[in-house]
C-alpha cells in the first residue's frame, strides 16, 4: 500500500494528525487484511498487507503483531486507533472483541473510501485499504461507540425492516405474474372491487379452486356465502362483480392451472410469513423508538412511527449530533453552489441540484416526513385557529414561489433537533395562546400521539418516554392551570 500523503496533490484534503498507530481493516468473511499507519504521515509500517483468519486465532495474530510494532516504533499499544469500512454482520464480533479490550474502534463510509483509492475501476485489497486509510486520515472517521447498544439494535432493526419491505415487495410482483393467467383482473380494485394484498384478499387467493373457470360457473348464491365467511362488507356485490369479471376474462390452460394455482398457494404463504416478520420487526423498532428522545418526534403531524425511527437510526445518539447544517448536508438535501470568475470579470455563483452521493434511506425518510406534514393538520386549528409551524412556513415558501420541501426539510431538522435533545413536545411557538387553549392542545396532541403507539403495541411504563411524557404532562398541566 501507498503511502497516504500522495494523495495530497488530488486536493482532496488536508492530512489529520493521529497521536497513534491507524489499524486499518479490509473486513472479509473469512480472512481480513490489515496494515499499520505511522501516526501522522500515514506510511504503512507492514512491508506487505496482513492477512488474519476471521475467529480468535486471527484476532491474537493481529494483537501480537499490533503489540510488537508499538514497542519497535515505542508507542502506546492500547492508544491504538482501529478502522474500517461500514461494519458488516461478519465484522459485528470483531469489533465487540475490539472495544471490550479497550480499543478505539472507527468506520468509515464505503462511498467516501472511492475518493481516496488511485484506481477507481479494479478492486484489489490494497487499493480498498488505500481508500479506508485515506478516508480515515482526512477526518471521515465515525466512532463505533458514537452509536450506543441501544441506537446499534434501532439501526439494525430499521435495516432488517427495510430488506424485508423490498423482499415483500419483489414478490408481490410474482404474485401479480400468478395472477394475471389464473384471475386476469383480480387485484385491479377498480375491476373486481377487492383490495389487493389485504387479509380478505389473501383469504381467497389461499382457496384452492381460485381461478377464473371457478368463479366463472359458481352460483352466485355460493360465492356471496363465501366471501360472507371471509368478512366482506357487500358479499353480495363483490360476489357480482367476480363473477362478471370472470366471466369476461381471458381463460388459461386447463393443463397447468393445478400447478399455477399450488404454486400461488406457496406464494401467497410465504407473503403472510413475510408480512408477520415486518410486523414484528416494527413492533421491535417502535419498542427501541420509545426509549429515546426520538419518540417526541411522533408528535409532529405526518411524522409516523417507522419514520421517526429511520431518522433516529441514521442519526444516531443525539449526543453526538453536529450543527442542523450538517445534519442537513449529511442528509443531502443542501443545494451545491460553484462560483466562478477571475480577475478580469465579476464572480458569478451557481446554484447546483443536491448531491446524490448521500445517506439516501435518511433522505427519503425526512421527503416523506415532510410530505405528511404538509397534508396533515395539528390539533391547533381546532384548539386555537393557528396552523402548526412547519406547515405554515411549508405554504409560505410555496407562496413565495420556493421550492418547499426542501426549506421544510431545513426547518424539520433544526425543530427536530431542539426536540430530541430537549425531550420536548411539538408545541406553538409563534403565537400566544391562553393556558385553557394550551391545555386542551395538550390533551388533543396526546392522545392523538399515544394513538400512534398503540398500533404497535407500546404503551406507557416507567422505562419508556411515553410513561416519562404523561409525567411532564401532568406537571405542565399543573403549572398552565395556577396560571
């Protein structure tokens, strides 16, 4: 591996100066590779990479040696500074070895390690170490221990939940293949009146004589009763609207429709199983959720439970958070400018279109934040007239003829900020309202957010905020009424 510093004349920052030895780590399943930086310059002290096996055995070869060098370069052994890239499933167990032998433990961000590396198309072991290292040596490094247990189990929950929503949702498409030879129509709503993927829905789908030749010949006396059994609120007229549907349907061939109608069978099981462990896995994230300061978040019009955690889980621990400008570029949602000019002519400055190169679950999650803020409304216009604050400065920039959303965004965060360091409620700011108002907006707010957690089954208890929340309540109720 090169040494660091020849990455200097690229501009691509300044070299920070690190008082110990880097550990830089290539984390693999079965093997890592590993090099050792001179503090400061960032030379490699390994005449060639170390390979160590992923189990102890591998984790006492990399020790001893990390020993050795530090008494030959008369260093600090346990002043060693160990880095990665994004920690993987695979590297879980090394860093937790790491950190309980009082390691300091960083990683960076895989993307940002490209900018480092001197070939950007191959991929070798010592280009990848080369990216880590120079991203490490620039700043980019990101303390594992920032993120404590209980922000590490909300990220690996929002994770699991969202391969599960994409998994679900490619299979959703086999079922439509499914679907279009064996009932043509069936889950265009508009056609057959049944509202595709809900229980009732899956309830048929799941009976073994679901084709358009079946519903075609049933008597309608028949197929009212049994959509009547599965729940349908108009068994009659949905029974109705099949039947026509079936009839007009193009018919499959009677010599695979067994095997398309078991095979729609499996399909459908394995979309209940997977809708269980979405289910659960929420559950879970809502449980974790309740026990940070992000659960204020929920009170915010628009802003769910699934979305308060994603924000939370990208973030992290709230002790660690930057300035809301940072936050909002670690977001992506901060317009690029380029000023160009020279001695001869005026500067002129270009506003360009927001980075892609970002943190685009968090990005995504705080567009839908928004767009839920902007649609919904907060129990101040009923208590006191006024509309909430993000709403109001939303309609206000499109008035203006701004681009609304990502002002909003702007403002979210920084509200967001005060919230969730502050462990405080989505209350007025702006105007003043009488404490009999504020009372009843209280109130309203509450049960309108606890309604939110119910779905998930959380409830108040004395080791989550919604038990801690109904204690402020009570405490500011108690102050506005001797007002």
């Amino acid at each position: 591996m090169r040494s660091i510093t020849k990455n200097q004349a690229k501009g691509k920052g300044q070299i920070i100066q690190l008082n110990s030895i880097l550990v830089v780590i290539d984390c693999a399943k079965a093997e890592h590779v590993v090099q050792f930086l001179e503090p400061g310059r960032g030379v490699p002290l390994l005449k060639k990479a170390l390979s160590i096996s992923n189990n102890n055995d591998g984790q006492e070869k990399l020790l001893s040696l990390l020993s050795k060098t530090c008494k030959k370069h008369k260093l600090n052994y346990k002043d060693s500074t160990f880095v990665m890239e994004d920690p993987a499933s695979y590297s879980r167990n090394l860093i937790n070895q790491l950190q309980k032998k009082g390691f300091q433990v960083n990683y960076v961000n895989a993307k940002k390690c490209t900018d480092y590396r001197t070939n950007t198309r191959a991929s070798s072991d010592e280009l990848d170490l080369e990216g880590i290292a120079g991203a490490a040596m620039r700043g980019h490094m990101i303390d594992v221990q920032n993120n404590s247990q209980l922000y590490k189990q909300l990220t690996r929950s929002v994770r699991e939940r969202a391969h599960l929503v994409k998994d679900q949702s490619a299979h959703k498409n086999i079922i439509h293949t499914y679907i279009d030879e064996l009932f043509p129509g069936f889950l265009d709503h508009k056609l057959s009146g049944v509202e595709a993927f809900t229980e009732h829905c899956l309830a048929l789908m799941l009976r073994s004589d679901f084709s358009v030749y079946s519903y075609a010949k049933k008597p309608l006396e028949r197929l009212t009763t049994i959509l009547h059994k599965i729940g349908f609120n108009t068994p009659a007229a949905r029974a109705q609207q099949l039947k026509d549907l079936a009839k007009n349907a193009l018919k499959p061939s009677l010599d695979y429709i067994d095997d398309m109608q078991d095979r729609l069978q499996l399909a459908v099981k394995l979309f209940q199983l997977r809708q269980e462990c979405i289910i659960k896995e929420e559950q879970r994230m809502a449980k974790l959720l309740s026990q940070t300061g992000g659960f204020y978040l929920t009170s915010i019009p628009g802003v769910s439970i699934v979305l308060a955690a994603y924000i939370m889980a990208e973030y992290g621990n709230p002790l660690f958070w930057r300035s809301s400008d940072q936050m909002a570029s670690y977001a992506g949602v901060v317009p690029r400018q380029k000023q160009s000019g020279g001695s001869d002519k005026a500067p002129v400055v270009l506003t360009l279109p927001i980075k892609q190169a970002c943190n685009s679950p968090l990005r995504s999650s705080l567009f839908s934040a928004v767009l839920g803020i902007q649609k919904y409304e907060h129990p101040s216009i009923a208590v006191s007239g006024y509309k909430h604050d993000l709403k109001e400065h939303a309609e206000n920039v499109e008035n203006r003829g701004g681009k609304s959303r990502i002002a909003c965004i702007k403002k979210f965060i920084r509200i967001m900020k005060v919230m969730v360091t502050n462990e405080d409620l989505y209350m007025p700011r702006k105007h003043e309202i009488a404490p009999q108002q504020l009372i009843a907006w209280i109130e309203i707010e509450t049960q309108r957010m606890f309604k939110k957690w119910e779905a998930y089954n959380v409830y108040p208890s004395d080791d989550n905020k919604l038990g801690e929340w109904l204690r402020k309540k009570d405490k500011i109720i108690k102050v506005l009424t001797n007002t």
